[in-house]
C-alpha cells in the first residue's frame, strides 16, 4: 500500500508557480483584438523602417521629369510626385523617419519623465516641490507652438534637432504620470517593509518601485508615439520641420500640398500617418488593458 502512494506522489506533477504580473499581462495581451489589430500593421510599418529594399526594387531619388504627377497603375502602385518620383517608394522610405521621430522621442521622454518622476515621487520634500514647479511651467507652454518657435531659430533642421526638440516639449506629463505611480506605490506594504530593513532609498527604488510603477507611462509613451508622428508630420508640413533631402511622410504631405487637386494620390502618406497612428492608440489601448489590475 505505501508503495502505491509513494508512485501516485512521484506521478502527481508539481503545482505549477503563479504567473508573474508582466506574464499575466502578455497572456491577456494575446487575447486582446485590438492588439491583434495593432500587431500585423505595426510589423508592416516596422519591415519598411528597416528593410525598405525587401518591399521595393526601386531607388526614392530614381526621378524623371516626364512622368511628373503620373496617376497610379499597376506597375507604379501609387504614382509619381511632381519631380516624377516613385511615390510608393518614396512613401516606404519614409517610413524610417517618421517611425523613428516617433518612437526615440517616446523614449527619451519617457526616460525622463520616469527618472525625474521616481525621484520626486518617492524623495518627496524640497526636491519634489522644485521639479513639481518646473513641470508646471514646462506643462503650460503649448508644445507645437513652443516647437515652431524653438526650430524657426534652426538654420536647417535635421533628424537629430527635431527628436531633440520634441523629446524636451514631451517629458512633462510623463513626469507627472510617473510621479503618481509611484506616491501610490511607495505606501505598499512591500516598500515600507525593505525600508525598515535597511535597504538603502536607490534600492528600494530601482528594486521594488520602478517595477511596479512603470507601467503607467509605458501605457502613456505608447500612445504619444502616434502624437510625436503626427506632431512631426505638422511641422514638415508648415515648413519649419525636416528639409529635403530627408524624406517623411510629412514633407512629402508638405510637399505635394499645392498639387494634391489635381493628383489626390499625392494624399497617400497621409493614409500610412492615419495607420501608423491608429495602430499606436489600439497597441497603448490593448496595453492599457493588460497591465492596469481594475481592467482585468
């Protein structure tokens, strides 16, 4: 008899540990529709940032001038511009700028809103008042205004001036996002316990509070990727954003503006900036509801 026990104990597979809370949420994110929506348009938009060449054969300076503003057909997919450049390849090789504007800016903002918002948030005191009035002013100055002014004093813009300027005009309400998570946080039980065992405040922050306080702005910064998109888009399109040679889908909106009457194909970056858009709000939609434990 305890033989029989002894084998049915050995057979009995181990309870298998709870899943962490990053694993419970890539389980509900797999069987979320918008992000089965948002994956397939963002894996497209992400193959012709990286690896145009795979999607066409063709070179975006490759103009000629007789084919000027030709229509669509079914060997030149989306036309030609008014220098009579391919307009789909011109549009595929745009991709890597305005994806890249638009996801380096989520980044660096989101770094420092996290880093300036932990410190405030978990220091608290003196430091937090003073970041608190600086993300006040820095929260009331309208960002695309700040952003014409501040790049009008720019003699000729690049890639590396515009994601500066933008990721300066985007921290603030990072800042403040992060901030809260982290007043919220730092009153759990699990904090309040490696403190008084004597775990140092960087510790304490970086072990257990960034964590589980990150994921609010993780949330934020995806969403703002289309903002930061559409923000670049703007301002190539009032001429005081990127210069050719460079080519986005906002200086190519920018333009093709006085032509767009007669050769509306000229509109189509425009459908790939309301995509690239979209699928940013369905992916921070979709992450919103993963990782936020009142969705679940």
């Amino acid at each position: 008899m305890s033989d029989r026990v002894a084998t049915a104990s050995v057979r009995t597979p181990p309870s298998s540990a709870p899943a962490g809370p990053w694993r419970q949420a890539w389980q509900i994110l797999r069987r979320d529709r918008a992000f089965h929506v948002a994956a397939p348009i963002l894996v497209m938009l992400a193959l012709m940032a990286v690896v145009p060449s795979w999607l066409t054969t063709a070179e975006p300076t490759d103009c000629v001038l007789e084919r000027s503003l030709d229509g669509p057909s079914p060997t030149n997919w989306f036309g030609f511009d008014i220098l009579g450049c391919d307009y789909y390849t011109r549009t595929v090789y745009g991709t890597r700028v305005s994806m890249t504007v638009g996801l380096v800016v989520s980044f660096l903002a989101g770094a420092i809103g996290v880093v300036l918002g932990a410190i405030a948030g978990f220091i608290g005191g003196v430091v937090d008042s003073v970041i608190a009035r600086i993300t006040d002013v820095a929260i009331g100055v309208p960002a695309i205004l700040a952003g014409i002014v501040i790049i009008s004093f720019l003699e000729g813009p690049g890639l590396a001036q515009i994601i500066l300027v933008l990721s300066v005009l985007s921290w603030p309400v990072m800042l403040r996002i992060m901030r809260g998570s982290v007043l919220e946080q730092k009153e759990e039980g699990y904090v309040v316990a490696a403190r008084s065992s004597g775990a140092g405040v960087f510790r304490v922050l970086r072990t257990h509070v960034l964590p589980n306080a990150i994921a609010p702005v993780l949330i934020y910064a995806t969403l703002y990727v289309g903002t930061v998109i559409t923000a670049e888009a703007i301002l190539s399109y009032m001429g005081v954003g990127l210069r050719l040679p460079t080519i986005s889908w906002g200086l190519m909106l920018s333009d093709a503006a006085s032509d767009m009457q007669r050769a509306p194909h000229l509109l189509i970056p425009g459908a790939f900036l309301v995509a690239a858009v979209l699928a940013f709000l369905l992916l921070g939609e979709a992450l919103r509801n993963a990782l936020d434990p009142t969705r679940r």
